[in-house]
C-alpha cells in the first residue's frame, strides 16, 4: 500500500483511497464477512489467520473508524472484532505509521527509560518521587511502570488520570461491573502498582484488554496503538513522553 504525506501526528495512511491491488469493493466486503465469520467460530485465536484479510481490508477500516461523529470503541469491536486482538492492533498500527509499536516502545523503555529514572534520581526532594523510587526494584519491578509512575509524578497528574487498581482476581467482567471507568483510555493494574501480576485495558469506560500476565511495555504498545488507530487527541503530559518515542522518526519529518 502506497505511502501517504506524513501528518503533525506521524500517520502515513490515515485515509487511504487507492484499494489494494486486484481488489474490489465487493471482495473487500467479502473479506470483511469472512472475518466475522472467523471470529465467530474462533474468537481471538483466529487472529493469525485474520491479520492478511485485515491488512487487506485496512482502507475499510479506515473509513470506519474516521466517520465524523466517530464510532463508540464498542461500535469498533461489533464492526471489526479483530482489531481488539494484539495481533491485528499492532498490524494495523504499522500500516497507518510505517512504525513497528513493539521494538520502538521496547527500545523507548530500555533507553528513555533508564534517563528518566537517573533523572528523577536527582529530584528526591521533589513530591512523590522518593516514594516511587523507594519502591522500584530493579531486579522484580516493572521498569516502564516505574517510568510511567514517574513522569506522572512531575507533571503532578492524579493517579487515576492514568492507571487505574482493580483486584488481582477480577475477571474483565468484574471490573467492568465494579469500576467507573472513564471514557478516555486507562491501564487497570492488577495487584502491586510496581509488580503486577496483571493487567487490563479500558477505553470508552470499557474493558476491551485483558487481563493479561505479561507486562506493561505490552500494555503501553496496545494504549499507544489504539490512541493512535483510533484519533485519540486526549491532552496529558505523561504518556506522550513514552507515545512519542514510538512515532519519532515520522513526527520529526512531519514537521513537529
């Protein structure tokens, strides 16, 4: 798929018009019902099988998603099931920004993120920061929540604007059920704040992540991923710190 004019938000194919080549509306369409038809019967496990169909059907998707007013995240999954799959978020990250979120946010916590923690080192007497700081374990601590907690802590946004705790055996439907969730996009952080043992993903004040064992850097990619697959503009000062890191080299040529 061809290459679009980079944007002051580092998308390439934010609204493609030209269909993949041999295509047609009709075959798109096609495809489109055949993946329903996949995450009927095979739920997420079809993500693997579905990622050629959904880069295929990316212009659709698009479209979808760029309609003004914009469509509710549960309008999104209903529409296109699949892209609350890793899998196919990151697939689709890559078309619209010519960026792999993995190895640029991975790279961002290794590096940023070992700058900023020195950084803030420095900073003990500043509110909060010892305190994170006192709890960071290099050896079994999370290092991008450490980051993430600490950015959050001098640009003195509340806890919550960011991360939010549910209990480490809440199923998404529990946390759905006893959590207001907001409507702008949240880590839900099950158990310690700096050791997870869990994690979940909200936006729209709904659970469309997890809980997933593994750790946060995955969580970041898939909040980074959907902000920007989805038009998310929502002003905060932390995670932009991280986001940016992921589309760089696009945004710099972009003008920024």
């Amino acid at each position: 798929m061809a290459r679009g004019p980079v944007d002051q938000y580092g998308c390439v194919r934010w609204a493609p018009t030209d269909l993949p080549s041999g295509e047609t509306e009709t075959t798109l369409n096609e495809m489109k019902m055949r993946l329903h038809r996949m995450f009927s019967e095979d739920g997420f496990d079809g993500a693997e099988r579905a990622e050629p169909l959904m880069e295929k059907t990316y212009i659709l998707q698009r479209r979808y998603l760029n309609q003004v007013p914009a469509p509710t995240i549960d309008k999104v999954i209903e529409e296109w099931p699949f892209l609350s799959s890793r899998r196919c978020l990151y697939s689709h990250f890559k078309l619209l920004t010519d960026v792999s979120i993995i190895s640029k946010l991975r790279e961002a916590i290794h590096s940023k993120g070992s700058t900023i923690v020195k950084f803030c080192q420095g900073l003990s007497r500043y509110p909060g920061i010892a305190e994170v700081l006192a709890n960071y374990d290099v050896e079994v601590s999370d290092k991008a929540m450490c980051v993430l907690q600490l950015l959050r802590t001098y640009f003195k946004e509340p806890q919550d604007a960011i991360v939010l705790e549910a209990d480490p055996s809440a199923t998404a439907a529990d946390v759905q059920r006893m959590t207001r969730l907001p409507s702008t996009p949240r880590l839900i952080v099950q158990g310690d704040m700096i050791k997870p043992a869990a994690w979940l993903l909200s936006i729209e004040g709904q659970v469309v992540m997890g809980p997933h064992a593994d750790f946060i850097t995955v969580h970041l990619r898939q909040w980074c991923s959907l902000k920007r697959v989805l038009g998310d503009r929502e002003q905060s000062d932390t995670l932009p710190m991280l986001e940016v890191q992921s589309v760089a080299p696009n945004m710099s040529s972009g003008g920024l």
